[in-house]
C-alpha cells in the first residue's frame, strides 16, 4: 500500500524491460554482453565469486545469469538481484555527465562519426576541398551525439506543495480536464516538446510512490501533432505524492517521429525524491503531466515557456 493507502499494482507485464521498445543499438549492447559474460565465466571467475558474495535479493529476473551490476541494466525496473552503491564497481559510471542508459549510443555513433570525421578531414586535405562538407557534417552530428545525452545536475526546489517540470523543452499545451478517470476529479494536463537539443532525461514531478504503470505501443508521429499524445507509443506511471493529501499524479513519456525509444527504469512500488530521474525519451518526443485541479492550485507556467527538468517549478498547491 501506499502512504495514501492506495494498493500498489502489479507492473505492467508489457513493460518487460527498461526499454520496451528495443532497438538496433539495444540488440548490439545485448550481444557484447553475451560476449562480456563469456569472458568472464573463461577467465575472471575470482571476480564472479566475489560479486556474488556481495549480491541481493533472492531470484534472478533477467534472462541470462547475473554476474555483474552491468547485467541489470535492461531489468533495473523488475524485482529481484541487486548491490548496494558501496558495492557496485561501476557507480562512478552515474557521475560522467551523461545518460548513463545513452552511454552504448554514445560509443555505437562516435564509434562510426568519429572514422568518418577522419577520413573525411584525410580526403580533403589530399584531395578535393567538398570532403571539407563531409567533415564539417560528421563534426555537427557527433557534437549533436554528445549534446543529446548530456546529464546535468539540477538544483531541486524545496519548497513544500511545489510541482517541477518532468523534462526540459517548450510547453506547448495546457488543458483543463474536466474529469480524469485515475484521478477522479478534474485535473490540468501540461504537456512539453522536447526538441533534440533539449536535455532527454525525464524527473519525477513531486515526493512520490509509483503504485501503477501503463505501456502502449503505437505510431511515431512528430510530436508537435496534437494527436501524437493518442496514437504514439507512450508509457505512462501513476505515482502519489508523499506529502499529504497524498494526490494522484499521471506522468507520460511519449515517442516522436525521431525518438522511438522511451526508457523507464521506475517499478511500481519505488519512492522518490522530488526531482529524481525515473527515465528517458532518446531522439526527441512529448512527455505530458496530469495534476489535480483544486482551488488553492496556482499554475506558473504559460504556453511557450522554456522549462528545465527537476527545476523549474511548473505548479503549486498553496
């Protein structure tokens, strides 16, 4: 149950991974952990038993054996093993200033940006001035690689009743809801668009308790399409807030026409912190809030404001 005294669903079956949707590079991460836990298994079994001895929980819910933190990766969101911070060796993995769930991306495109860059610069300095095009191109988009799975740290809001945006982008709808049907009452929807520039990781709103999580799959319409929020694939949490009257929330990441991949390694069950990263939306998309509507709700953002994951403060319940 949660504080609220809501029963705490059981997870969506649909979202069997942190990464529902797959993917090219998911598959090719996938692989090299074969690989990786082959070599290890060969040559590094001091190293199996010493994890093992420091592992928890009592049932292994991924579908290969786990014999590092590295192999949760794709089931953070399911129950079963896990270490403690102290003694995961690869933390400090969380500290780089990156998506550490975008940190294969990342080595997958630099790995073939980077060459390209090369040759490109070889070819136009000993033969023609066009490869300085190519160059100049394979620049922009490892820039952009970069760019796109930055991981800044984020001042907080403390203030009590404060609700913060889920995701860096532009607001480009606010709408009254007459009745939400997981909320019971009425209730405000802020939806933001998030361009590739913006910063992709998605933060939990308010204190919270997931006590349900939806998965749908569906289209890849650009998310500036109003009917992008219906028709895309989405996966949704319906967390409580910690702080009484311990209200309802319901946060969306929905898929664009470029981000195909929504991340999610939130359980229901899990607490936060205000602010806290639960996932992200890889490529570009949509991610919608719905709070309640109540009388001493004060709304402070406005259709065009450019807001900031975990800090801005988008609403407050005086």
């Amino acid at each position: 149950m949660t504080p609220g005294g809501r029963e705490i669903q059981p997870h969506d079956s649909q979202i069997h991974c942190v990464q529902p949707g797959g993917g090219v590079c998911m598959r090719i991460e996938l692989l090299w952990g074969y690989i990786r836990r082959a070599y290890l298994k060969t040559f590094r079994r001091r190293y199996i038993r010493r994890m093992e001895k420091t592992r928890k929980g009592d049932r292994n819910q991924c579908p290969w054996d786990v014999l590092d933190p590295r192999d949760l990766k794709f089931y953070a969101n399911q129950c079963g093993y896990y270490w403690d911070k102290k003694d995961d060796p690869f933390t400090g993995r969380d500290n780089v200033g990156f998506a550490r769930a975008g940190l294969a991306e990342m080595i997958i495109f630099s790995s073939v940006l980077l060459p390209a860059l090369a040759a490109s610069i070889w070819f136009a300095i000993n033969g023609s001035s066009w490869w300085w095009l190519a160059a100049v191109v394979s620049l922009l988009l490892q820039a952009e690689v970069i760019w796109f799975f930055r991981n800044p740290k984020r001042v907080i809001p403390q203030q009590p009743g404060s609700v913060v945006s889920p995701a860096d982008g532009k607001i480009d709808l606010i709408e009254e809801i007459k009745h939400d049907d997981v909320i019971d009452g009425p209730a405000i929807k802020i939806a933001i668009f998030l361009s590739v520039f913006n910063v992709h990781i998605n933060r939990v709103p308010v204190a919270c308790t997931v006590f349900a999580s939806r998965y749908r799959q569906g289209k890849f319409l650009s998310a500036l399409k109003p009917e992008s929020a219906w028709e895309n694939e989405r996966l949704e949490l319906w967390v409580e807030s910690t702080e009484a009257p311990h209200r309802i929330m319901r946060i969306r990441q929905i898929t664009g026409q470029l981000a195909r991949r929504i991340v999610c390694w939130s359980k229901t069950g899990q607490t936060f912190e205000r602010g806290a990263q639960f996932g992200m939306i890889k490529l570009g998309s949509r991610t919608e809030l719905i709070i309640p509507k109540e009388q001493d709700l004060e709304v402070l953002v406005k259709l065009g404001d450019k807001v900031q994951a975990g800090s801005t403060v988008f609403a407050r319940y005086k």
